[in-house]
C-alpha cells in the first residue's frame, strides 16, 4: 500500500476529521512519518498524549498562512491532506479577511509548498457549501477546490479534493446541540425551517473518504461520497422522540436543501464508500431528491459508534 514507508503531513490534524484520520492511518498503515501540522498547541499536546505509543509522529506547530514554515514542514513529504480552514459560518460573515487569509492564501501557500518541495500527492478536504455557495465559507471554499483543480496544470504534484456533508456529532454541530439539550432535559429543539434535508457522514467515514483519495483518486478530480439524507425533524426525534419544535427561521444564507454536486461539473467522480469503488458524476446531487434516507433507527446507530 502506497501509504506505508511514507511521510504524510495532514494540516489541521487537531481537528475532529484529522484526529479520526491520523488514528486510522496509524491503525491501518506504517507510515514512515506523519507529521500533525495545526496552530493550537494545547490541542496538540492532548494529541500527543493520546498518541504516546507511536514513535513516527510528529508534530509541528503553524499556520497555513506562512509558506515559509509550509515549505520547512512539507519538506521530504510524500503526501499531503488540507483540512486546515476556518468553518464557522457566522464568525467568517462576520471575519471576512480573516477567512480569506486563512481558506483562500492559506490554500494557496499550501498548492505552492507542495509543487516546490515535489510532494506526490495531495487532497483538499472541501464542503458541500462549495457547491451553488450562498456564504463566503462556501465561496472560500469553492476558491479553495479551484486553486487545488488548477494546479494540476503544473504536472508536479497530482492535486485532488474530496466533498461531503455534514459530518455527524462534530463539534458546534446541530446534533451536538440537540443532544445537549437532551441531557439538560429540554424538549424544545430549534429549528430554522421543518422542511430542511441534510447530507450525513460519520468522522470515520469521511477519514476512509481521505484515504480512497490517497491510495485511488486521480489527479484533477473532485471525489463525492454517497450519502444518505434525513430531515432535521427527524433527526431530532431520532435523539429526542418527544421532542417539540420550535421554528426560528432560516439563517442568512442558510439553504433549505444542500448540493454535493452541481449539474454540469466536470470530473466529480461518486465514491461508494462500502466499496471503494468510484464512477463518474455529472448530474446534480441534492439532498432532498436523494433516493437514500436514513432512518431515525439507523441514524441511532450510527450516533452510537461515531468516531
């Protein structure tokens, strides 16, 4: 497997996807090193911690912002995965520069790091709010996606990003709060609008969606997982069947129904995350004309063994 005897940087490994990631790959490969780049260092020195068994780790202190310390950390690196990014929607409307420096020049320090120290391969972890964006996260991100697609003109490194939704139980996520309110004994849930439909993955799968990437996805692609859908009423009857709701209204910008692809994009390939398999995908993916549901039993189950 290409992974093994391999140096593999991850940026924003401190988070919850790269967390999950870096305990895969350490379960299911030999990497020669893999190094965990982020900002925090508490973070990191809880990671550390967790990880005191493994003598291939290390881990690395920075900001995508800086391409010197990108080009010092990328130097040797076979492979790469950019999940480094601010996320929180309301925070970037309010911080639109910061989000810029960060998802936009940051992934642009990130592509020109790879090309200039030769990495093999790297994965941009993306969003489904790339897809139609209505918020500037979404058009970061989408930015973001385009800067990785257009290197591969340079022929240097094979560049590729990955795309899915929201992923289950993550922090600041809607099922966090929901749960939350649960354990407080609260029966009133929020809701924006009954009508919303969402794409749900777990932190394990969205990790196993990472790896398909590195070992099978080809250069210039976008990588789109199946998913199921569910209703946020039913999700939160699923985590509190007694639950009431109570109808705030859509957020700026807040989509009723999420897009994972847009009709008419070009090399967006559909991963079949049982299977690994993948084909081609140019009609549009839409949460609320997707033809699989989850149930409120499945989606209980999977709550229960979440990464």
């Amino acid at each position: 497997m290409r992974l093994n005897d391999s140096t593999i940087v991850i940026s924003g490994a401190t988070g919850s996807l790269g967390r999950a990631l870096t305990r895969r790959i350490l379960q299911n490969y030999k990497p020669k090193r893999l190094i965990v780049f982020s900002r925090d260092e508490l973070k990191q020195s809880e990671m550390a911690e967790d990880l005191s068994g493994y003598d291939n780790v290390r881990f690395f202190i920075g900001n995508v912002r800086d391409k010197g310390r990108l080009l010092y950390v990328f130097d040797g690196a076979d492979y790469v995965v950019h999940a480094a990014a601010l996320k929180r929607i309301d925070t970037i409307e309010y911080n639109p520069t910061e989000a810029i420096k960060t998802n936009v020049d940051g992934t642009l320090n990130v592509v020109e790091a790879c090309m200039e120290r030769g990495v093999k391969k790297a994965v941009l972890v993306s969003t489904d709010k790339s897809c139609a964006p209505l918020t500037l996260y979404g058009a970061t991100k989408l930015t973001a996606e385009r800067l990785f697609l257009a290197a591969n003109a340079y022929e240097k490194t094979d560049f590729l990003a990955i795309r899915y939704g929201n992923v289950l139980a993550s922090r600041g996520s809607v099922v966090e709060l929901f749960l939350k309110l649960k354990e407080q004994g609260e029966l009133h849930f929020p809701i924006t609008d009954t009508r919303m439909t969402r794409f749900w993955i777990t932190l394990e799968q969205a990790a196993k969606l990472v790896l398909i990437a590195l070992e099978m996805g080809g250069r210039n692609t976008v990588l789109v997982p199946r998913l199921p859908t569910m209703k946020v009423t039913e999700m939160a009857r699923a985590i509190e069947p007694e639950c009431v709701f109570r109808q705030i209204g859509l957020r700026s910008a807040e989509k009723i129904h999420e897009d994972l692809v847009v009709a008419g994009e070009e090399n967006v390939f559909m991963v079949d995350l049982e299977t690994g398999t993948m084909t081609r995908h140019d009609r549009a993916y839409t949460s609320n004309t997707n033809n699989y549901w989850l149930s409120k039993a499945d989606f209980r189950r999977l709550l229960s063994e979440k990464g």
